[in-house]
C-alpha cells in the first residue's frame, strides 16, 4: 500500500521539504526587524510598565496612578492633550482635504512637482521647523512686524508662546501626513466614476459628496487617525511654540524625570498615553476596517 | 418598463485636435431615430472621442451636435439625459446593485416607491432579478456589464451611448450579450450609439456602421454594404481579412497581371485600383473553367485547420499572397495538398474593387 503511494506520487516528499525551506528563508528575512522590535520596543515597555508600579519608597505601590486619577492637574493636562490633537487633526482636514484634491486632479508632472512642495518641509529638521515659527509669529516676528506696518492690527497679536503657535506648528508639520494618504486614496479613484454620475444627472457638487466624497474615506481616515495619533504624544513643538502655557502629556512625562527624578510617574503616564493610543488604533480598526486603511484603497 | 421615445441625433462638422492631431476631423453624421449606429474604427481612430463628445465629457473645438432639435453642444453632461455604458462599467463600488440603479431616478426625484419597483423592473429586464442587494464586487463581469446597462436605461434616456461595453467579457459571453444587447434595443426602442473596434460585433449587431479612421467617417452604411461594397481600401482592409492584389489600367478595362478582370462594381475616379479578395469569396476549380468567374493560380504554401473551416494560404508566383477559406469535410481536405499547384476562381458578383486612398490599411 505505501509502496503503490508513494510510486504514484514522485517527489513528494521532496517538494515539501523545498516548500518549508522556502517559508523559513524568508520568515528569516523579517528576523532582524523582528530582534530589533523586541530590544528596543517590548522589552524597554515592559520595563517602563514595571517601573510605573514602583512607589517612592522602592516598594510595589498603585501611588503613580492614583495621583493621576486625584489630580486635577493631570485630568487638565489629558484634556490639554486631546483637545490640542483633536483641533491640529481637524484644521489639518480642513486644509488637507482640498489641497489633496486638487493635487489628484492635476497632470502627474504638475502633480509631482507641486507634492515637492508638501514633501519639503518634510525634510527639514523638526526643530528647525519649529523654530522658524517662532521667528515668524513671535511678539516682534516677521507676522506682527509686516501687519502693524501694514495698518492690519495696532497691538501685536498674541501667536507664539500659547495655544495659536502651537496649533499653527503642528498642523504644519503634521499635514503632510495627512495629505499623502488621501492624495494615494485619491489617485485610485477612477474617473469614470465622476463622469458615470454626470452622465446619470448628477451635478458636480453631486458627484463630489455623492461619489468622490465616499471614496475618498479610506485615505481620509488614514491621515486622520495617523495625524491623531502623532498628536498624542507631540513634544517638540508644545514645548517650545506653547512657551509653557500648553501642557501635553509628552511634557508632563518629561518634567517628571527632569525636575522631579520620578520615574515612577513618568512611566505611568507613558502606560496611559500608550494603553489610550492603542485603545482608539483598536476601536478604529473595528469601526473603520484597519486592513483597508493600511493596504491602501481596494 | 415603458418604451422609451427615441430621438434622432445630428452630428455636423465636429472637430476636435490635440496639438497637431486631428482626433476628429469635421465630421457629419445623422443618426435615425431608434437607429443601432456603431462607430468602428481602430483604437486611436477618434471613435471614442466622437461619443465623448455627445456625452458632453469631450469639448470639440467646433461644430454642432443636436438631439432632436435641440442643440446641446454647450449642455454639460449632467443635463444632456442620455445613457451610458462606460468600458470598464463604472459602477460605483460603494454602492449596492439597487443604490447604483436607483442613482439616477433619485436624482430626478422619483418617488421611493416608484423607485423601488423600477430598480426591480430593469433588474428584470436584464435578467438579474433579485440581485439588488448584492455588493458590486460581489458580481462577475457578466452581471456587472448587466448592471451597468440597467443603470443606463433605467431612467428612460431617449439615446443610449455604450462604450467598448463587451470588451471585458470573455468571448462566449460576449457572442452572448451581442445578441441580448440587441434585443433589448428592439424591446426599448431608444437610439443607440455604440463604439467598437471589434468588427464582427459591428456586423453582427448595428442597423449602420460608421467605419472611422484619423477621425474622419471613412464609409456609413449597413452592416452588408460595409462588407460586400467596401468604399474605399481602409474599409475593404479593415472590415474582414481580406487579400489585395493590385490592378493595372488595360485597353478595356482593369488587369491582373494582363488579364482581365471582372467586377460587379468599379470605382469610378482616377486613383489606383485593387482588387479585394475574401477569403470565404474563393473557391478551388478543378477541370473546366465557370461562367462569370476570375480565376487565380499559385502554389498551397499552408494549409491551417480551424474545425469549422480550413485557411488555405496560397503563393503566386508574382508574389502575392492569397487565402482561401473552404469547408473541412473531408472530400474537399483530401483534395488539398501542401506544395502543389491550384487554380481558384472569384466570381463575378464578389469581386469588388477599390481606390488606394491615401490611407492604405
């Protein structure tokens, strides 16, 4: 019986032993992303989960998150952080959206050229970016210089250090990652379907809520839920732009270890920015189907 | 689903150029009322440009295009009310079966129930009743193709343009919707305008052809006048597969290598002549010579079997080549044989003869 088998089926063996060689090459492949996720991501969260468990005393303690819970402070401080990531990902929409569009309507070489645009500052250090804002918005900037000479406003306006200089910052060193997925999205859309609804009797403006618009929603969520994200535990630009008026959670976590060397705080706050960041990746991957988001538009 | 009123549609002196290119190039064209009109042509040849143009999605540089009496070269698409089949369906993939057809009536504000019952009666009409409920991608391109012909007619447009619409179904599903497509123009009744470059589909399925080409109409007429009198060497090349051979000017009339030829039909201008061949036209002539009939000599260089039929290829020592089609029963296959020599006749009545434009095929 197993003789007949195994004459009727040359090779079998063989072939599969060829087929797991072939999985374990490339499984080996992802192994030193695989190493490097585990040194310098699990392990150091582990530790820092420890450590947030850990009173003043060295003892285990619950202190850490209690006072998070007591503190009016740290309430202020989450609000501060939501409420600031939640304005920089709408106003980033507002300017994203068009501007996306507009660029998935043009030629790909006028395309391409006016992305450079988008793309550029990109490249430039944050911090550079950040500071030149400061240049431009400050008290005696270049903004207030040009519109008290202008006659536009008497007083100079209150734009840096606060709340407008850090929205100002962050939707412009955050945009570009909205904009980029919703322009690929965009891209995707075949035209046709603008000029089959034409055709059917619908106006543009129509079409564009009716057919571009609903499309168009896997790449905006995309940006949207990245832009978001980022915002959550954005530093830089807070500290510099907010001129201490702005307090996000990144900053709270940083105060904590440089002025107060409480490790044990720090850490908490950085178990609960993590646990909410990947509570809202969670609830967005059920409400929005993540795979899509991330395997781009089909 | 109510017969739909047709509308005549006049086309005179579009013209639309990119750069240099004449994409179209003044053409004129009437189309009938409930008239099936293909425009055929090669791909690049302006056909699609020219329905773009009465779809209102192509802005020519002149010209005029009148539905009826109406102008409506200046009417954006949305308000031109005609019907469309796009190449690639163009169905909107977040809506269902129902929502893509029921699109357009909404847009036109028709009542939820009548909307309701005629989403279900196109859905009848082309046999996929009960199917609204299904998600686009859950179709095969057959039913997707039905969709989107039913998205088309639903809101009884007096003009339906289609676009290449068969050309992603495979071949058998595509004799198939031939067929099916052309039945439901009877049933409904609107006029049709339909692009192709395949030209069996043309023949098969219009009421008239419009052969185009460097987006001018080369010739206009039935499917039969197209074949058997083509107008010109395009036409003649484009439309079937056939052979040339070129003619000279004799004492008393045209010549084939100094012999006679006889036509049922001679152009009558100065250009040079040839002679147009089809394949299924020739037939082998063994002993006496037939009444009426030109006859060809040459060496069989090929014979390739097809099962309906078989392609003779034949050599004459002029260099020419010729090719015959003849019947696979086994008589007539014994009686061919690779290298030897045949005579094969053209009868009078199909052979047809035509000027060398300045565009050879």
């Amino acid at each position: 019986m197993s003789e007949t088998s195994l004459l009727s089926r040359p090779n079998e063996k063989q072939l599969y032993r060829d087929a797991l060689w072939e999985r374990r090459t490339l499984l080996s492949l992802a192994s030193p992303a695989l190493l490097s996720i585990v040194l310098i991501i699990i392990i150091p969260v582990a530790w820092l989960f420890y450590l947030s468990f850990i009173g003043k005393d060295g003892g285990f303690s619950m202190e850490n998150y209690a006072r998070m819970v007591e503190s009016k402070t740290y309430a202020r401080i989450f609000l501060t952080t939501f409420k600031v990531s939640a304005l920089t990902t709408i106003i980033c929409i507002l300017i994203g959206y068009p501007l996306a569009y507009f660029l998935s309507q043009l030629p790909r070489k006028a395309a391409n050229i006016c992305m450079l645009t988008v793309l550029l500052p990109f490249w430039t250090s944050l911090l550079v970016r950040t500071y030149a804002w400061l240049v431009i918005l400050q008290r005696n900037g270049l903004i207030n210089n040009w519109g008290i000479k202008l006659g536009l406003w008497d007083e100079p306006l209150k734009l840096a250090y606060g709340l407008n200089g850090t929205l100002i910052g962050m939707v412009h060193i955050m945009a570009p990652f909205l904009i980029l997925p919703l322009y690929g999205t965009m891209k995707t859309i075949n035209q046709d379907y603008m000029k089959a609804s034409a055709n059917l009797g619908a106006t543009p403006i129509r079409t564009f809520w009716q057919v571009f618009f609903p499309l168009s929603l896997p790449g905006l969520s995309a940006g949207t839920l990245i832009v978001f994200v980022l915002c959550l535990g954005f530093f830089v630009t807070p500290a510099i732009l907010g001129g201490g008026k702005v307090i996000m959670v990144s900053m709270q976590i940083s105060n904590n270890i440089e002025l107060f060397f409480n490790w044990g705080a720090a850490s908490a706050l950085g178990v609960v920015l993590l646990a909410t960041t990947m509570l809202i990746l969670f609830i967005s991957s059920r409400v929005l189907k993540i795979d899509k988001i991330l395997g781009g538009g089909q | 689903m109510p017969n739909a009123e047709s509308l005549p549609i006049s086309i005179q002196g579009i013209t639309k150029t990119y750069g240099r290119v004449h994409a179209l190039d003044n053409v004129d064209l009437e189309v009938k009322s409930g008239e099936f009109l293909t425009l055929l042509g090669p791909s690049g040849s302006g056909k699609t440009t020219l329905l773009m143009a009465l779809a209102g999605f192509t802005r020519p540089d002149y010209g005029s295009v009148r539905f009826g009496d109406e102008e409506v070269i200046l009417k954006p698409p949305h308000l031109r009310d005609v019907g469309m089949v796009f190449q690639n369906y163009a169905l909107f993939p977040h809506m269902t079966v129902a929502a893509n057809i029921a699109y357009p009536l909404k847009l036109r504000k028709v009542s939820k129930a009548e909307i309701e019952t005629r989403v279900e009666q196109a859905l009848e009409t082309v046999q996929l009743g009960g199917y609204g409920a299904r998600r686009i991608t859950q179709l095969s391109g057959g039913q997707k193709q039905r969709v989107a012909l039913a998205r088309a007619i639903v809101f009884n447009p007096r003009i339906v343009l289609m676009d290449e619409p068969l050309s992603a179904l495979d071949k058998k599903l595509r004799d198939h919707m031939q067929i099916e497509l052309r039945q439901m123009h009877d049933q409904l009744g609107m006029t049709t305008i339909y692009v192709t470059h395949d030209q069996r589909e043309a023949l098969t399925m219009s009421d008239r052809i419009a052969v185009i080409n460097n987006g001018k109409v080369r010739q206009l007429g039935t499917p039969r006048e197209i074949y058997d009198t083509p107008a010109n060497r395009f036409v003649a090349d484009f439309i079937g597969e056939s052979s040339f051979l070129e003619l000279e000017e004799g004492e008393s009339g045209l010549t084939c290598e100094g012999i006679e030829i006889l036509a049922r039909h001679t152009p009558e201008d100065n250009l040079p002549k040839s002679l147009v061949i089809r394949p299924e036209r020739l037939f082998p002539v063994n002993g006496k010579r037939p009444a009426d009939t030109n006859l060809f000599k040459g060496t069989i260089r090929q014979i390739v079997y097809q099962g309906d039929a078989a392609m003779v290829y034949i050599d004459q020592s002029t260099g020419a080549e010729l090719v015959m089609r003849c019947g696979t029963d086994n008589e007539t296959l014994q009686s061919l044989k690779r290298d030897s020599e045949i005579t094969v006749g053209l009868h009078r009545d199909d052979t047809v003869i035509v000027s060398d434009d300045e565009t050879k095929g």
